[in-house]
C-alpha cells in the first residue's frame, strides 16, 4: 500500500512534521514566485528586470523538492496529484504563478480528497471480478489507485491534444 500511497496511516506526529516542513519551506518558495515568473520569459528578461537567474532557480527547486520530500515520507508516493493538479489549474487561471501556485494546491487537494473518500467507501468484495482473489480483511485499494484512474485518462487526452497540433 505505501508504494502506491496511502493515507491510512498517517498519525498526528507526521502532520505535525509535515507541517514544519511546510513552515520552514513555503516561505521561500513564495518569495521565489515573482523570480519564478520573471524566469519563465527567459533568463535573459529576467536577468535585465534584476532577478539573478541561477540563485532563483536554485531557490525554486530545492524548496519544491524539500516540500515534496516531506510530503512523500509522509503518504508514499501518490501518482498524478503533482501532474494532474497543476494542468488543470493552468488550463483554469493561466501560467502566473501568482494564481497558478494556490490553485494548483486546492486542485490537487481536491483530487486527493475525492480518492480518500473514494478509498474509504468503495467496497472491493462487492466488486464480482475481484471478491474470489481478496481475503476477507483486504481493505479498498489505496488512494494512488483512484489519482492514477483519474490522471492516465487525463494525461492520454493532454498526450493526443498535444500530438495534433
């Protein structure tokens, strides 16, 4: 369950340490957006409107990664939350990271709420295919599972958009 993700485990001391991951990190990271942003048109406009371009992007990556290993170590691996999340918002408010950044969060949040709940109310024994192979105390399929069901339809969609044109 925890190669796919799994938020049944998780207790009151890994939201405690993820949280101080959170607070530690999440301020540079938004300090780094308006950076971020000015890097997006390239290193040289960035460069000519002030922001040092390879601290930036140092900046930038090393606190995205610091967030994502603390939320990692907390619930495994849960596929196409990271993907599916930011696309989505994109297609909603654009490529600002200003708007970008917080729409992508609730969106992924979304995302893995409705696989929790999805997780936590589908029966698998109900299900004629699969009630043969489980054992009895085998519990829904995790929460990777339901993000993956909902994100490989999503990616192969975005793969032939993108392919035609």
């Amino acid at each position: 369950r925890w190669l796919m993700g799994s938020l049944d485990n998780v207790l009151l001391d890994d939201a405690r340490n993820l949280f101080a991951a959170i607070v530690v990190t999440l301020p540079a990271l938004i300090w780094a957006v308006p950076r971020a942003n000015a890097l997006q048109l390239g290193d040289e406009i960035a460069e000519g409107v002030g922001v040092t371009a390879e601290r930036s992007r140092q900046l930038t990556l090393v606190s995205a990664v610091l967030l994502t290993a603390a939320a990692i170590s907390t619930v495994g691996p849960i596929g196409f939350v990271g993907l599916v999340g930011p696309h989505i918002a994109r297609q909603t408010v654009g490529a600002d990271l200003r708007r970008l950044l917080p729409t992508a969060a609730l969106v992924g949040s979304a995302l893995l709420l409705l696989a929790d709940i999805a997780e936590r109310t589908i029966e698998l024994h109900e299900l004629p295919l699969l009630n043969r192979y489980l054992p009895d105390e085998a519990g829904g399929l995790p929460v990777g599972f339901y993000t993956a069901f909902i994100g490989v339809p999503f990616f192969l969609n975005l793969l032939r958009r993108t392919t035609r044109t």
